[in-house]
C-alpha cells in the first residue's frame, strides 16, 4: 500500500492528501459561493485575529487607583501604622540594639506628716475653754477623748472645757495614730489690791521783779531822724555832708531798706516816682537813670532823707 502525504494549499492554506490533483477545499469554496453546493461543517474557516485592544487594561487600572485613594482616604493612618510608614528611622548609636521609649517616673507622693498637736501641756481654769489643733496623720478625720471628764471635757472639732481642778489628758487619734496633751485644771488666785496714795506738796514763790526801761527817741516836731540807721542787704547807707543817707541803684533794679534805732511806724516816700520809686516796705526801685531823688522816711513827726542816684 502506498503512503499517503499531505499537501498544505497555497491559496487557502489547507492541508489535503496527495491523491487530490488540486485543493478539494478551494474547490468546495468555489461551488458553495457559485451556489452549487452547501459549504460543508467539517472545515473551519479561518478567522481574521483583531487587534489588541488597550482600553480593558486601561480600565482596570483606573479601578484600581480609584480603589487606592478610597482606601487611604478613610484608612490612611492605619495603613501606615501596618507599614511603620509614621515612623522615621532614628540615628541609632548603637545598631543592632532595639530601641525604647524613655520611661517617665511617677510623680513623687507628698510626704504625710507625723500627727501632733499645737499643745502638749494646758493650763485652764474652771469654765474657761482651750482649743487644740491637730495637724498631719496619714488619713482624714480626727477623733478626740479624755481620760477623765470630770475634770476636762473635749468637743469633736478639738475644743476643751475645763470641769474642776485636776488634770486630764486628751487624745487625739487618727488611723494608727495618736498624740496627747496634758490639761490641768486650777483655780486663779484671788487678787486684792489696795493702793492709798497721799501726796502734799507746798509750794511758796515770791517773785519781785523791777524794771526800769527808758528810751530817748527824737521825736521832737520837725526833728531829723538822728540815731536812725538805714540798712541795705549788703550793709549800712553812709551819710553825705548834707546829712543825707547815699544810696546808688542801677535803672530797673530793686534795693530792700530797713530802718533802725527808731519807735513807731515809718512810712516812705519818693519826691520824684519818675527818677525812682519806694513801697510801703521800704523797697527802692530805679527808673530814670542819669538821675537823683530824694526818697523821705517818716516816723512821727521825725524824718530822715535819702538821697537816691540812678545809674
């Protein structure tokens, strides 16, 4: 029997047997499209492959990007807690050691103080009252008794009334705590005091006094001033030969006069305000320089001149 070979046709691509003078199958096309035959189901034709199509990868990946910020929107700490992604790498001294958070002590407990009071011995008299106070203790809340009431008696808030003489001694408790004070009891000393005082006292002065005071003032009518002495801040005014007191003031400048060796008011006067002027008290004030006045001081019926040059 000969072997049988397989031929691949160049127009359609099948593969026949080597018996067939030309492609059965090419054949068969050309009747089934000339309407002569009905194609036959046993060969497949072939199909034209498309082209990849990019929009199916594309939409999964915007899926899945969508799908990435969703989560870490609402979940965004949380992830970084799975990753440590919060947590910077440190510079550790030491590589290879694990490090640890830095513990913080406890704050340190208020020392409790000893329970004591603010006495230890005291001293009442029958009917008067003494407050105790207590401080410290590890708990809240004191407690008080005493030993014997007939002679003192102590309150609840530590305070203690004296009965009748005797001494007593009140406790004061708190948890395993305690103090005491020692309370005596004693009646006050009577006091009577008696004081006479008698005093005399004479006393006899005889005081005489005498004096004799004269004073010579001249006074006569129309009489000059003779012991009068007229005084400035810088000294006495001496007297020209005329008898009249000399006195130089600058134009604007003011001079204080005083007189004395005199009894009585003394009034002043200027024979010409123009050249210089004088107050009541005596003040001179130059006005006019390159000229003179007489300035007139008046006690009684006596007088006195000064004779006044403006500069």
């Amino acid at each position: 029997m000969e072997s049988m070979s397989l031929i691949k046709c160049n127009k359609c691509g099948e593969m026949f047997s080597d018996s067939y003078k030309s492609c059965p199958f090419c054949a068969e096309d050309e009747e089934y499209y000339n309407g002569k035959v009905k194609k036959r189901g046993h060969r497949q034709q072939e199909k034209k492959k498309k082209a990849p199509s990019v929009v199916g990868p594309i939409l999964v990946v915007v899926v899945v990007l969508l799908i990435a910020v969703l989560v870490w929107a609402f979940a965004g700490d949380t992830v970084k807690g799975w990753f440590g992604g919060n947590q910077e790498p440190a510079n550790d001294p030491n590589p290879g050691t694990v490090q640890q958070d830095p513990v913080t002590p406890p704050p340190d407990e208020p020392a409790v103080k000893e329970l004591a009071l603010d006495h230890t011995t005291l001293l009442l008299a029958p009917g008067e009252t003494g407050t105790l106070t207590a401080t410290g203790g590890a708990v809240e809340g004191y407690s008080w008794i005493t030993n014997d009431s007939g002679v003192a008696k102590v309150d609840t808030d530590g305070t203690v009334t004296a009965v009748a003489e005797g001494t007593a001694m009140i406790t004061v408790t708190c948890g395993d705590e305690s103090a005491a004070c020692a309370v005596t009891v004693q009646k006050k000393a009577d006091t009577n005091t008696n004081t006479n005082t008698n005093t005399n006292t004479n006393t006899n002065t005889n005081t005489n006094t005498n004096t004799n005071t004269n004073t010579n003032t001249n006074t006569n009518t129309g009489a000059t001033l003779t012991n009068a002495t007229v005084k400035t801040i810088y000294g006495p005014l001496s007297k020209n030969p005329d008898g009249q007191f000399d006195l130089t003031v600058g134009s604007g400048e003011s001079i204080d006069l005083t007189v004395e060796g005199v009894s009585g008011t003394v009034s002043w006067s200027s024979k010409d305000t123009s050249v210089a002027t004088v107050s009541n008290s005596g003040t001179v004030k130059g006005v006019a320089g390159g000229k003179s006045t007489v300035i007139t001081i008046k006690v009684g019926n006596a007088t006195a001149e000064i004779l006044v040059r403006v500069n």
